[in-house]
C-alpha cells in the first residue's frame, strides 16, 4: 500500500506600507502623551494554499530612523545613543513563527537594540477583499504594551522637582494590511 503526500503550496502575503501605519506613544511628564510612528517598515507572512487564515514565518521590520515624532529635535535624540542607537542597531524587528486569524493573540519575539524578548501582542482581523485592482487585501490590527527600559531604552531624566519625564510604557498600534502575493 503506498501513501501519497499531497503538497499544499505556500502563499506568501507583503504588508502594503501605503495603507498601514506603525506608532507608538508614551507619557510624557507623566501629565500628556508623546504619539510618534515609524514612516519606513516591511513585513511579510506565508500562508498554506490561497487563504489568510493560519499564518507562519511572520517577519516585521521597522527602520528606526525614519521614526517621527513630529519634532526632529526629538527624534534626533531618539536616534542618539541615549535611545535606539539607529547607526548600531537600525532596525526594530518582529518575528513569530504562526498566527491564526482565529485567535485574538500573536506571540512572538520583539528585538529593539541588541535585546530580544517574548511578547503577547491582541490582534484583530478585520477580513480579507478584493480591490477594485484585483489584488486580494487582508487587514489587521495589532496593538500592546511593552517596557522601554527591557529593550534597553533606558534613558533617564527628572525636573527640578523630581518627576520623572519620560515613561517606561509604550503602547503600540499597528495597523496592517497584506497583499496576497502572485
């Protein structure tokens, strides 16, 4: 009796940078919040036959230095080594081995600077079309909360007074959307 293996192919999917978006925010003397966003970034996932269901090989980058906090002072200072360290360290990077758009979590590993951690991130899908081009779209929403100061962000200031000017949280939303590729 022989058995046949059947090999089902594998789809890959590339985020559209033109209809997603990558920010962050943090507090900001502990009294308002400082919103910024990645301006350059990639990613891609593979999938078995056509479907954006079970997803595998997921791979975010970001380019830190197109980070953009409407304020180049500041994003100047993020860039230095007081932050991210972009002329070392010019990617922020995500990579998870599978996700299904059943499940409103992805785990996978976040490295910033030369740390990589596990993290959680939710996760919602909001469904898969066709353009008005033909081309097959699937769209996500992936959002948390991470510790800078774990990734080695660990910049440290205070006023006169004593409080502390920048927080150790930093949300994150990212808004996706892949394109299936031929």
């Amino acid at each position: 009796m022989s058995t046949k293996t059947e090999s089902i192919a594998t789809t890959k999917w590339t985020i559209d940078p033109t209809h997603s978006e990558v920010t962050f925010k943090v507090k900001h003397l502990m009294i308002s919040t400082v919103t910024g966003k990645f301006k350059v970034f990639e990613g891609s996932a593979e999938s078995e036959g056509g479907e954006f269901q079970k997803l595998k090989d997921i791979e975010f980058k970001a380019d830190v230095k197109s980070i953009d906090t409407s304020n180049e002072q500041r994003d100047e200072h993020l860039r230095s080594g007081d932050f991210f360290e972009v002329e070392k360290h010019p990617y922020l990077v995500f990579k998870a081995e599978t996700f299904d758009v059943n499940s409103d979590t992805v785990e996978g590993q976040l490295t910033i600077k030369d740390v990589t951690k596990p993290v959680t991130l939710d996760v919602e899908f909001g469904g898969v079309v066709v353009d008005p081009y033909g081309q097959t779209k699937a769209g996500l929403t992936v959002s948390g909360k991470i510790s800078r100061k774990e990734f080695g962000l660990t910049y440290h200031a205070v006023t006169e007074a004593g409080n502390v000017v920048l927080g150790d949280q930093i949300k994150l939303n990212v808004e996706v959307q892949f394109v299936k590729q031929a």
